[in-house]
C-alpha cells in the first residue's frame, strides 16, 4: 500500500461528517426494533447507522442474526431517516447479499480478520465494487501485523474506500474491559498508514455502558476519525450485547459531551497535538507500570525459591550486573546516569521487599 493518501478520500466526499459517528444496535432483531432505534438516532451527529444481521457468536445455541431477511429493513432505514446502513460481512455469500440489497458500507468483523483465508475471500468477492467502504476491524489478538495483512488484502481486491476499526484485543488476564485497548498497536498501525482513517468503537472495548464516553475521547484525543457506539431501543432487552448497549437518548448525550478538536485552525494544532503527546504518554505510562508489576512477580517467584533452598535474598554480584547493564543503556540512548541510579536503587529495595515478604510492603 505504497500509496496511503488516496484511502482518506471517501471520508472527506460521502460527507458523513466529522468525526464520522456510527451508532445502531449490535443486532438487527426485529424490523420494529431497526426502525424506531434509527428514527432516534436521527437529528443530531450520526450519519451511519450499524446493525449486525449475521452475527459470529463465541459459543452455539446463540441468537446468530436474522440474516439476509433484514436487509430490507435497512433499506428502508436509509429511506425513512437518510441514515446510510452499515453492516458486518464475513463470507462472500454475505458480501453478495448486501451488494444486492445496496448495501454501500461493510466492516469485516474481529475474528473474520484474524483469519487470512476468510478475508481473502470476501476480499475477492468485493473486487470490482469501487464505491463500496469496507472497514476492517482490528483482529480479536493483539497482531499489528495480523491487522495490516487484512487491510491489505482489501487493498489489493480494488477497495479504495478503507478504514480501520479499534474494537479492542481479547487477553487471557482479568481486566476491567471486555477487550483490552492496548493503544499502543492502533497507534504504530496510524503511524504506518496515517491516511488510512481510524475510528473507535468504545462498546466492545469496555463490554460495559459507564466506559464508554472516556474511551471515545480518549480516541478523539489521539486524532481518530471517528465512532462506532452500540446503541438500541431498549438496551436490556437486546438479543445480544445487552449490558454494553445505550438508548439513542443517552448516545445524543455521549456524543454531545465528546469534545473534538477543530483541525483546521491553526492555534488548534499545536493544542491538538500536544493533547496526542500527553495521551501517548500516558499509554506509556501505563506500559511502564504493567512491566513494573511483572518484575515484581518474577521476583516474588524468585524469593520463593530462594527461602525454600535457603540462599541469601542479598546477592550482590547479580544486582551489580543488572545495575551496570541499565547504566549503560542509560548512557547510549542520552538518559542522565543520576536518574537511572535512583530509579534503579528504588526497583531494588522494592524487590527485596517482595523477595523476602512475598508481598508489597505496608504502606507508610
Ligand atoms: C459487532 O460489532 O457487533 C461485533 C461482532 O464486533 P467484533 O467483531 O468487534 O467483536
Ligand atoms: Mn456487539
């Protein structure tokens, strides 16, 4: 994808606003059920309207979407509201179908971009549709490379109208999201391909409703364009997403409080980025304090064997060694010596702690 420029074109021409707001159900569950919720969402900053009609489900047993019965339905939400349909394709059957029923905007889902053979085909089965927008979301593993290999071949089957969806990563450990953002992997995918637009969708990170707003502007801070919020008539009562789902009501609210940065006027910019720097710093920040909490359970283990062989918790040589090895790298990448000693002698006394207590120490 030598040239990048050409994928942001569709963004400024469809006119589908800035940021460019997608909101509708997770499902497509009854034409009722499509057409009221359109009909709230219409009137403030939503131009596209998302609806799964084929939905992958993690187990069997399931609601798996209505299927090609609803495209109808969409149909009629683009004539009744002017919203235009968005929906998910992970098969060319699929891609046939919606191509049938005028269907203009397609994502490919998480787990269809995990899987190479799977896009390849529904990228074959788009080639020739240049009007059509395809926006591939991020794969379900963190694999920034998995993510350009998908966009690629989209790329390559003709597809100039591209975009590319932040919905979050699935980790084995606990966290409070339902995917984790880990914003470090869009953030090098936006450094690789910065016209290529990127929007966020906040619903399936968080699996939850009271998150959503923050990880929107968070994404809007970071320069992303746009967002994809789940949104449904009577959220509790959905088919599928229930607890992460928002009323077209309090949708008008999250997107009336996010704040987006102007990027035409010229003060704007410096302000918008040094906001991007500060958001990146944090992103570090965080890194910096996984890793941190990941040493000290090492080191825990460590202890543990320790007391069991009965060895001095103390060992001079080793931490020398790990002291000269962070000095050194503090010397070549231009890092004062002091800073490194402190931060070090700290780590230190930390993991002596945890070492002999197998815990963190009490706080003072
Ligand atoms: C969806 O958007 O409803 C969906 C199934 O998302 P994902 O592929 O991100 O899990
Ligand atoms: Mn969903």
């Amino acid at each position: 994808m030598e040239n990048s420029k050409k994928y942001r074109r569709w963004l400024d021409d469809m006119q589908l606003g800035h940021p460019l707001t997608i909101a509708g159900p997770c499902s497509a569950e009854t034409e009722e059920q499509v057409l009221e919720t359109a009909r709230g969402l219409t009137g403030g900053r939503v131009t596209v309207f998302r609806a799964g009609i084929w939905k992958p489900r993690t187990k069997p047993g399931n609601f798996e979407g209505i299927g090609k019965f609803a495209l109808p339905w969409l149909q009629r939400v683009r004539e009744e509201t002017g919203l235009e349909p968005f929906i998910e394709v992970a098969t060319p059957r699929h891609v046939d179908e919606a191509l049938r029923h005028g269907i203009r905007m397609m994502w490919i889902g998480a787990r269809t971009s995990a899987n190479p053979f799977a896009v390849e085909e529904v990228a074959q089965a788009l080639r020739g549709n240049k009007d059509v927008i395809v926006m591939v979301k991020n794969p379900v593993n963190p694999d920034l490379n998995l993510w350009i290999g998908a966009v690629e071949r989209i790329a390559r089957a003709g597809i100039e109208n591209l975009g590319v969806i932040h919905r979050g990563f699935s980790v084995y450990e606990k966290t409070p999201f339902r995917n984790k953002p880990k914003w470090q992997i869009p953030l090098a995918f936006k450094a690789t391909f910065p016209d290529i637009p990127m929007i966020i969708d906040p619903s399936h990170i968080c699996g939850r409703r009271d998150c959503i707003f923050d990880i929107a502007q968070m994404a809007l801070d970071l320069q992303y364009d746009g967002v994809m919020i789940e949104s449904h008539r009577d959220p509790d009562k959905a088919w599928s997403d229930a607890r992460q789902q928002v009323t077209p009501e309090t949708l008008h609210d999250i997107i009336h409080r996010l704040m987006v940065r102007k990027p035409r006027a010229e003060e704007n910019i410096h302000r918008q980025n040094l906001q991007a720097l500060r958001r990146h710093i944090d992103i570090l920040d965080e890194q910096i304090l996984e890793l941190l909490a990941k040493r000290m359970e090492v080191v825990r283990e460590i202890g543990a064997i320790k007391r069991r062989q009965n060895i001095s918790l103390l060992q001079p040589d080793r931490w020398q060694k790990v002291y000269e090895r962070a000095l050194d790298f503090a010397r070549e990448n231009g890092m004062n010596e002091e800073f490194i000693r402190t931060v070090y002698s700290a780590v230190h006394e930390e993991s002596i702690w945890q070492q002999k207590n197998g815990q963190a120490p009490p706080k003072s």
